[in-house]
C-alpha cells in the first residue's frame, strides 16, 4: 500500500540522519514504548536491501545470492547490536484472495509500475548489450520471495531463538493492514518499511530500511521517524488528522480527493474541517466524492484497524482478526514453525481449488489423494514448499506474465519454456484420457485445460527496444557535435523514460494453456507413477515417481538419459540426497532447458560455482550442444534466469509429486555467486589485461574512499577468497602493495570479481577489477565503433566494467 503526492520521500527528506543506537534508546526511554519489538514488512526489506547503495547484490546475470545471504546478516546483526534486546519479527505477505472490486485501483497502480519495469528492463538490455554492465533496471527477475525468505531464516536462526518469521493472509484486504495489527497485538515499538502507508497507520517509529547506513566505525546510522515527525510536515497534531489527509491525498485504493494539493494545503484543509464530535471514519465518508462512496470504503476496510476484532483462541503465533463479523485477516508462523488453526487455514484457502480425487495406478487401485488437495496445497504453501508464483497459479488457473529482463532476448525463449513447462503440469493435473484408464469411471479434469496466458506485448517489447537504441546512437551523435552537458544527458533519459512508461501497453492478448499443449509430447503413463508419497509405496513405483517429476520439470525422460544421471535423480527424489547431489541436479536442469541458447563458457563457471575443483566429467555427461557465444548476452541473460526460476520451479515439481520438505535447500542457493561476467566483443580492448588484472578493495561503508584497504588481515581474505574461485592450475594471485595481480586469465573469469561484496571480520568490502596495460586516451586507442563510442558515453573517463563513475544508474 502506498499515500500518493510523495508522501514517503517528504517526510524521509525531512528528518535528518542519526546513529541507530541512539534512536533505540531514546525509544526505550519513550513514556509510550512498551516492548524491545520491530516488525518488519519483509516484502519491502527484501527489495531495499537488492538495490541498498552499500550492499547491493542486483545481478543481470546469475543470482548473487551468496552476497545477498550475507547483506541479510549484515543488516540484522547491525540492528541486534545497535538495538539491545530487540525482538526482530518479519511479515511477509501471504495468501490473498480478492472476491471484489475493492482493490481495483490498486491493481492499476501495479499496472503503471509494470509498465515502468518494461521500460527500464529494455534500456538495462542494450546498455548490457554494449557495455557489459548496467544498474539501470526496474525488475531484472522474478525471484520467488520464497528463495529470499528461506536465506533469511537461516540468518535469523543464528542470531537467537527470540526473533520470528511469519506470513499474512487475507481476503479482500491489503496484507500490510496484518502487518499493522501484528504490530499492536505485540505492541511493537518500530515498524521497519518503506511503505508510506505504515506513515499513517503506526502510531510508533517507522523506519525506512533503506535509510539505514553502515559507517566505518562498525556503527549503523538511519532516519527514523516519530510520529510527531510526520504530523509537523501537515501541521496537524493528531494520528486521526493525519488519516484523513492521507485520504484528501490519495492512496493505492482510491484516487486524490483533492488534485494537485501541496501537504500544505492538505494540512490546512484538515484544520479547517469541523469535527462537531465526528469521528475520523465518518469525516472521511463525509469528504468521499464517489457517487457510491466506493473511495472511502476501500480505503477504510485498509487503513481503519479499529474496525478489526481479535478472534478467540489466538495465540502469539497464530492469530487471526475478523471485520463485519467475517474472518478477514490471518497470521502464520514460520520461525518457529507452529501448527496452523483450521480458521487460518481456511482463510488462507478462500481461493485455492478444492479437488479431493483420488489418484490411483493402472488397475484402478487408490494410491493417494490428488496433488492439489486443497488442504495439502494450502499447508505446502504456509510451510514454504509450494512457490507464491505457483500457488497463485493454481488458485486463479492462470499464466500471468510479468515484465522481466530476459523479454528482451529474441524469440523470448524463456517465456516459451514458462509455457511448455505450465502445459505439462496441466495435462498431468487434468489427467489422462479416459480411454487411457482400465476404468470407466474415470473423469478427465477439464478446469486445468482451460487455465489462462495473459501474455506480454510483443510489439510493445519491440517498441521500448528500438526506442532505446535510437536514442542511445542520438545522444552519440548530438555528444560529439555540441558537447551535451551530463545533466542534458541524464534527463534526456528520464524524460524518455517517462514518455515510453505512459504511452506503452503492457498486456497483451490471452490464451489457454490447451494451445501450448500440441507443442508437448505427452505420454499418459506418466500420470500412472506420479502418485502422492504415502506409507507402504513399493520400491518399484519410486523411479516411476522420479520419472514423473523429472519430466514435469524439463520435460525430459529419464529413461534417455545417461544411466549415472537417472540414478542421481532418483536418489533425490527418494530423499537419499546429499549437497553435491542436489548441486548436480539443479545443473542437470540448466543444462536441459537452456540448450544451445546458453553459452560454454558460462555454463562452465556456473558448474565451478556449484561443484568447485570437479573433475569427473559431469559436463560431458550431459551430452547437450551449448551455444558458442554468437549471441553470448542472450545466453547470459537466459541462464540467470533459468537459475533463479529453477530454485522455484523444482521444488514445485518436487512438491506436486507428493513429496513434503524441500529438494534444494539453501546450499544450493548460497553457491550461486554472481557466475562469469558477460564483456560484449566491443568492449574486449578496453577490458583485456596483457599483463594481468589489478584486483583492489575498497570498504563498502566508504563508497568514495581509496581502491584500498589497510589491514592485513583483510588482503590475506580476500586472497583466500579470489583463489578459492579461480579455476585452473595456470592461474596465479600474488599479492602487490596494497592489491592483487591475476594473471593467465580470460577476461571474462577476472571481471566476474568486479563489485563483488566480501565481508571480512562483520565488515562489507568491494573488489575492484582492472586491466593491467598501458592506459591512452580512449580518443586515440582505436577507430571508434558505435559500440565503443556508446560506452563512452555512460562513464567519465574508463567503462563502468572497469571500475568507473557513473554518470547515472
């Protein structure tokens, strides 16, 4: 949820920075504060923390989310030791099941950011395409909040058994509104988020995550604002006024009542207002403008805690409050897992399908209940085994594609796979033909044929692409003749950012999945061994169950392949798995789905990450034919998209099959460091190293200071560190002064290394990359490409690849 007109930027602009510490004690030492919790929106850590200034781990490319594991625990165990005694409990949201018109307007405003993304994911495109780099982006992926949950937990779990993890479902209501009433039930002191509406609905501190600040002394610095804080921006003194101007101004339910108003009009007009003994609720109804008064009514079933009631038999970790007399809003515990009350499961299941089939084997024997047993699919989903993305799917029976940067690779290829993969799990869940079954009875489920695509534009994907080129080889031409100043430049980029987001349409036509299904090849007898995990199955039944799931995975049949990697999933899918295993598993579906599209070489450091310093000839094994690099951004691209889906996508698989768990836990997550850098061909004179490449650090909390750092203790990590990921026995770290020297090395294998963030003793450092080579003007170096000539206009003097100031982001 969101208050329009700035709200958030206007108060966070108007409060001054301050050590964490110190605001934590004048809280504690706060008349009003009555417990050492924080409640976090998880959701909106989660997004600040990918794009924080000091800790960003954003990858283009393959996920970074060793980095990432270790940004998480920088940030929570900087708040453990600033905060004595503080309680950490994240909310993430939940199941949400919308029966009614009432957040119509809401789902425009995610309509505007969408199209905001396209636009941006297009632009990061070609400048990945010429310069090798970009931070330029709306959404690179689509990662699972699941991925990004289970990495938290972990880091929670070390830092004691006082901190929690929970979700929160609801039914016709903003999750955030849960978050708010956790937070008084537990009477919490902070709310940390950067959703404005926590602004207006928390009487506590709010604190806007990516305000906080990691200084060098190992202190953390932030903008948290008081109450008070954001009353004296309007003028006002009361939280009830403060309401009511959030609805004069607008939300994510309702439009502006008052167009065009500055807060100090807004403020003003709040004063004005008579209250005659009204309460805020009724002046709100009174000042809605809708004919049907549907403003002030989505808005207060968002923003009116007050008109939700505590239902009996809650406990601390499973609560559950109703509106109007009807369950309304429901919470779940994670960390520490806890049984679910069947109300909260009923909640969270308003939406899900009820199928209570039986599966049963080519006899007509009963196996097992269906895979999308209401109950079971529900459970699976609170407990983190079932993806938000797959649930939704199989809740509202429809594909919905959302904006993301491998749009922009030809063909969408990755898009294609989504289908086909989606296509056979609803030819599997609708079953077989009748005719297939030994059994007259049997009933073809017809619901999952008809599950919906709602597909992307192609023509507008294709219109934001060419824009972006055109005017990149515009501003080229117009640089070198008048000499733009940056500022020109910059906005320039902005004010086509803005034209192409308010003209383009982001959805196009819809489909069926029954269409993609002539492209898969179906053999019915694979529904006869995917039956659900129960007491008793026969050891002969388990590779059929491993069959099943390795088809719905990749649509591959196990029975082609080569004997040692059938045996590899089947010990997986038997629960008889170890790390290495399930390493080789996710690369073995990497491998299958990417094809020819996904480069050798990139493949090759993937393998190194996951399975560093193996030798047993498991890519040769695979019998696949790569790409060889004529399109190497497409590939690049592609395959860091296959890597974070497939953290998803598999354990949906898995899931579905009727197993309970996990398939991958995190130690296949935390190995995925970032993969081999992509260096366009344009851009391999600037970047290649005739004597070897110069690796510096520089700390992360000093963003401007030296490419150095002074401890020994550190260089001697960070060694440690870059020899533990270069690969081959020709490659050799020595230590210069104050940096590093890489020699015998491609570029690709040294720049993999550039901003790459290494924590060293609960300190953040940042590795810098550069060519070891006599420097020239880059006037001078060679006949300047249109490739060339691009790069140097998005960096000062040297590519942003190579450690340059950015002009923009």
């Amino acid at each position: 949820m969101g208050i329009k007109n700035r709200y958030f930027s206007e108060n966070v602009n108007a409060v001054e920075e301050r050590p964490l510490r110190e605001a934590w004690a004048e809280l504690q030492d706060s008349p009003n504060c009555e417990s050492k919790v924080a409640v976090f929106d998880g959701t909106n850590f989660h997004h600040s923390l990918i794009k924080d200034d000091q800790l960003w781990t954003k990858s283009l490319l393959v996920p970074r989310l060793k980095e990432l594991s270790a940004a998480i625990e920088l940030k929570l165990r900087g708040m453990v030791e600033a905060c004595p005694g503080i309680e950490l409990h994240v909310l993430f949201d939940g199941a949400c099941a919308h029966t009614n018109s009432t957040l119509a307007c809401k789902e425009a405003t995610q309509s505007s950011r969408q199209a905001q993304i396209l636009v941006r994911n297009a632009e990061a495109y070609v400048k990945l395409k010429h310069f090798g780099t970009s931070r330029t982006t709306g959404e690179a992926y689509g990662m699972d909040t699941g991925v990004f949950r289970r990495l938290l937990i972990d880091v929670l779990s070390k830092l004691g058994d006082r901190h929690r993890v929970a979700q929160v479902h609801c039914v016709d209501r903003d999750a955030d509104v849960g978050t708010v009433l956790y937070a008084l039930h537990h009477k919490a002191c902070m709310v940390v988020s950067g959703d404005s509406d926590f602004f207006v609905l928390f009487s506590g501190v709010v604190l806007p995550p990516g305000s906080m600040r990691l200084a060098e002394e190992g202190h953390m610095f932030c903008k948290a604002l008081w109450l008070s804080d954001r009353l004296r921006l309007l003028g006002i003194q009361e939280q009830e006024e403060l309401l009511i101007a959030a609805f004069l101004a607008g939300s994510d339910f309702h439009p502006a009542v008052l167009q065009g108003a500055s807060w100090n009009d807004i403020g003003r007009h709040v004063q004005r207002e008579p209250r005659r003994g009204r309460s805020w609720q009724v002046i709100v109804r009174d000042l809605d403008p809708s004919a049907e008064k549907e403003y002030s009514k989505a808005y207060l079933e968002n923003f009116d805690v007050e008109s939700y009631e505590l239902r009996n038999g809650a406990s601390s970790s499973t609560l559950s409050w109703s509106s109007q007399g009807a369950l309304a809003i429901g919470i779940t515990s994670m960390l520490p897992k806890g049984a679910t009350p069947d109300a909260v499961l009923e909640l969270a299941a308003h939406s899900a399908p009820d199928h209570t089939g039986a599966v049963c084997d080519e006899d007509g024997c009963e196996l097992g209940k269906h895979p999308v047993c209401q109950r079971r699919l529900v459970q699976g989903y609170l407990k983190g085994e079932l993806s938000k993305s797959m649930f939704g799917f199989l809740c509202k029976r429809e594909l919905y594609e959302s904006p993301m940067l491998c749009d922009n690779i030809p063909g969408r290829p990755f898009a294609r796979i989504v289908e086909r993969s989606k296509a056979r799990l609803a030819a599997w869940l609708a079953g077989p033909e009748p005719e297939a079954w030994d059994d007259e009875d049997a009933v073809r489920d017809e619901r999952f044929l008809g599950l919906r695509i709602t597909r992307l534009r192609e023509d507008t994907l294709a219109e934001c692409l060419k824009v972006w080129e055109r005017l990149w080889t515009q501003i080229l031409s117009d640089q070198e003749q008048h000499g733009w100043p940056d500022g020109r430049l910059a906005g320039a980029l902005r004010d086509e950012r803005e034209s192409l987001t308010a003209r383009v349409s982001v959805r196009g036509v819809q489909g069926t999945v029954s269409e993609a299904l002539d492209a898969v090849d179906f053999d019915p007898s694979m529904w006869h061994g995917a039956v659900m995990a129960y007491a008793g199955r026969s050891a002969e039944q388990e590779p059929r169950a491993a069959r099943t799931f390795w088809f719905l995975a990749v649509g591959q049949d196990i029975r082609t392949m080569p004997q040692q990697h059938a045996k590899l999933i089947q010990r997986c899918m038997a629960g008889a798995k170890c790390l290495e295993d399930q390493r080789r598993l996710f690369l073995l579906a990497v491998a299958q789905l990417g094809g020819d599209r996904v480069v050798t070489e990139h493949f090759k450091q993937l393998q190194h990450s996951l399975l560093p310093g193996r030798r047993d000839g498991f890519e040769a094994g695979l019998g696949l034919q790569f790409g060889g690099g004529e399109d190497a951004v497409a590939g690049a691209v592609l395959l860091g998209q296959l890597c974070w889906w497939l953290l998803s996508w598999l354990q949906d698989a898995y899931f579905l099959c009727g197993h309970d768990g996990l398939l991958l836990p995190s130690g296949v997550a935390l190995a995925l460091d970032g993969g081999v850098a992509f260096v366009p061909a344009s851009c391999l004179p600037s970047a290649s190293g005739a004597d070897g490449y110069r690796i510096s650090v520089r700390s992360a909390c000093a963003p401007k200071g030296p490419w150095e750092a002074t401890s020994s203790d550190v260089f001697a990590e960070v060694l440690k560190h870059v020899r533990a990921l270069v690969e081959g026995e020709k490659r050799e770290v020595k230590v210069i002064k104050q940096w590093l020297k890489l020699t015998h090395s491609s570029v690709a294998e040294a720049f993999k290394f550039h901003n790459q963030l290494l924590v060293v003793d609960g300190h953040p450092y940042r590795l810098q990359v550069q060519p070891l080579k006599k420097r020239v003007s880059e006037f001078q170096r060679f006949p300047m490409s249109h490739a060339e000539a691009l790069l140097k206009t998005s960096v000062v003097s040297y590519p942003s690849l190579l450690g340059g100031e950015r002009l923009w982001r």
